[in-house]
C-alpha cells in the first residue's frame, strides 16, 4: 500500500469578477483533481476551533497526524530544522524578519530617522522590498557579530527572512507577526510578557546596526527603502514529536521547498527532498516535484508533496496566475501520479487545497478547504469536479472533517 499526501497551499479562494463569478479551483481544467473527486470522497476539511492561529505549518502537522494544540508553538523551531541547525530543548527559536520602520505618520515619504522604537514609529514594510540573498546574508552577519553571543545566535536564512536561537532562552512572550502590523503604529505589537524586556533590546540594537549599514547607503541610492530593523515573532522550543513510522510503521519523504515543511517532515521522521532539486529560474518546477514524489514511492510508503503559492506572484495575485498553477498541479503532479499508481496497485490519498490567506490578515487556520480522500485503483462513480462549491454539496451531507483525523484512515494503526 502506498500513501500519498498532495498540499495545495492556498489554491482554494472567493469567487473573482475575473474569473466570472468563479473560484479559480472552479475556472481551473482539472481532469486529473476531477477524477479523484469522482472515485472518491469530496467534502470539506478544518482545524478544531480552538487550534493556535498559524499558516499552512499548522495544517501540515494536523494532515500528519499530530494535534497541533500539543506540538505547535511556532514555527521558528520547525524552520531551523529545515535549514539544518542544531537547537536543544530548552532552547527557543525566534524567525528574524528584516523590516522597514518609518517616524511620523503615513506618507511622510521613504526618508527615514528613527532612532528607537516608539508609539509613533510606524512599521512600512514587513517583506524587504528588493533586498539581494547577498546583501541579506550581509545583514544579519553583521547583527550577529554585534549582538551574537554565547546565549543569543543568528543564522542567515532565506530573503528577508532569518532565524534567532536563544539558548536556554523563555518562549512565553507575546510576539505579533509582522504583515499584521503593516501601516500601523508598532507600538502595540511590540513583544509583551515573560523576555519582552530582552526582545525589545535586541530589536531596538538591531535598528541602530541596521540603520548605519552600507547596504543601506546601497537601496536609497537604488531608490528602495531602508532595511533598518529586525522583528522577532514565530518562536517556539523544538517540538518533540513521535515519528510516524514509531506511531503508524512507515518510511516517507517530504516533498517542499519550505524550510517550515521540510522540518515539520524531519520531526515526524520523514526525510527531506533537497529544495534545490525543486526549483527552477526562481519559481515552483512542478514538473520535479511530481518526478521526486513518484521516485521516493518506489522505496518508500509516503509521500507528503507540498505545493504553495510562489511567493514570487507577490500579494495581490491575479486570480488567472493562480488558475495557471491549479492547472499546472494537475497535470504535471496530480495526473503522473494517479496514473502510475493505478498501475502499482494498491493507495490511498489525500488531496487538500488550503484556503488562501491574504498577507496582512489574520490567518484563516479554521476555514473550510476542500479535500478529496481517495483509495484507488477504483473505478469512477459519477462525474463530479473538484472544486469549493461541489466540496461544499457533499459537506452538507457530512459535514465537515477534522483535518488531523485523515492519517487515522490514510495509514491505520497496525
């Protein structure tokens, strides 16, 4: 028996004027999503109410099995496992997004004099605008020959985003993500609680480094703003989680470019694609990503093949740029691996598309996505798409499904 798990990160959307009226999952040529919804089960999956806000790292816990109630705290410490990087139990993981803060109110211009953080300084960009991998990695190594020290640790990490270890550090602090605060005055959603005090020092040192770098001297030359701070949010220990072939008997593989998903699959024991085999020219080769699920099913029993909006289509998508990658799933993911496993004998699978989540919204963990679960090789029993509205005929019957319960039925208990 083969187990195949295919995540579609924010493929599920509202109904567009472009599109007609229609979802993109509705305006996508899907055979490949159809003809699974057909032969199987379609309806509507969610989190239990009263799971923790995150991203899809939440939901990639729950479709493996795991209460996300119990093991998440944040995603740092699964993002540090995906690069790689040692961290202890005791130790917490903060995610380091390089930020713009701006004085004064907005369009006050992108001239910036912010000596420290304040009530009246306002956060302008969460996402480092035009900012080089190398002058990235230039950054943060110059944050860590400050500031580093033998309890305190930064490691680069990917775009503007990067990693802090505090060893033996407190991981009770009430952080806030930094695209919720976008436009707004920081003062409110600096950290609060238990190791606020420490957090705060850091931030404010990081402006002062930040604020004086070259690279900045660089972007306003360049025109682009500033890069002068670090916002510290994400954190969380090291979950320990048992591994599923401890709790369920199989060996398997993630299939992700994420560092967060390849380390929630490094903690439940799967191993890890090399992110660098994934990509091509800067975006999603899909293509590889299919190729890669069905090589690893060849010597293992999963698959987990995590498929998310390119970050590289920017926050305000076309919804037809998102129509062209449903269709592109389907047919270089979706549609290569229902055919050859039909062959193999024997599978199960679950195919989620997550809601999508606006950037600087809160996230929508407990929305509705819709999911088929399919146990091939099966003939099609009716004629049916894939999509929100179809999912939605069929929840009413149901009702919806608790993600986290799909890895009782992909993979039983022995």
């Amino acid at each position: 028996m083969k187990y195949i798990i295919i995540h579609g990160e924010g493929f599920a959307d509202a109904p567009s004027e472009k599109l007609g009226g229609r979802t993109p999952l509705q305006a996508a040529a899907t055979p490949n999503m159809d003809r699974l919804a057909s032969g199987g089960e379609l309806g509507l999956a969610a989190l239990a109410a009263d799971v923790p806000v995150g991203g899809s790292d939440v939901m990639a816990l729950a479709l493996l099995g795991y209460d996300p109630r119990k093991v998440h705290s944040g995603p740092a410490p699964f993002e540090a496992v995906g690069q790689g990087i040692a961290v202890d139990e005791q130790d917490v993981v903060f995610r380091c997004s390089m930020v713009t803060l701006r004085a004064g109110t907005p369009g006050t211009g992108t001239k910036l004099d912010v000596k420290k953080l304040g009530p009246s300084v306002v956060l302008d960009d969460d996402g480092a605008t035009g900012l080089e991998e190398d002058d990235a990695r230039e950054l943060i190594e110059a944050i860590n020959e400050q500031l580093g020290s033998e309890s305190v640790q930064f490691y680069p990490g990917a775009g503007h985003r990067h990693l802090m270890v505090w060893v033996g550090g407190k991981s009770r602090a009430v952080c806030t993500e930094p695209h919720e605060v976008v436009g707004k005055p920081i003062g409110e959603y600096l950290p609060t609680g238990d190791g606020s005090d420490i957090l705060r020092k850091l931030m404010e040192a990081s402006l002062n480094i930040l604020s004086a770098h070259p690279v900045n001297d660089a972007r306003s030359e360049a025109g682009l703003k500033p890069i002068n701070c670090l916002w510290l949010s994400g954190q969380g220990r090291r979950p320990q989680l048992a591994t599923l072939f401890e709790e369920r008997q199989v060996s398997g593989t993630m299939i992700s470019t994420s560092d967060v998903h390849r380390g929630i699959g490094l903690c439940a024991g799967l191993e890890a694609i090399d992110p660098d085999l994934l990509v091509e020219s800067g975006g999603t080769d899909l293509q590889s990503r299919g190729e890669a699920a069905l090589r690893e099913l060849t010597k293992k029993d999963l698959v987990y093949v995590h498929v998310p909006i390119p970050s590289a289509m920017g926050t305000d998508i076309d919804p037809k740029e998102k129509v062209n990658l449903i269709e592109a799933c389907d047919e270089k993911i979706v549609g290569p691996m229902h055919q050859r496993l039909d062959k193999l004998g024997p599978h199960r699978m679950v195919l989620l598309c997550e809601t999508w989540r606006p950037p600087g919204s809160r996230m929508v963990t407990h929305g509705l996505s819709p999911y088929v679960f399919y146990e091939g090789p099966t003939p099609t029993k009716q004629t049916r798409g894939f999509n929100e509205p179809e999912a939605e005929i069929e929840a009413e019957k149901a009702g919806a499904r608790d993600a986290s319960k799909f890895m009782a039925r992909l993979v039983p208990r022995v």
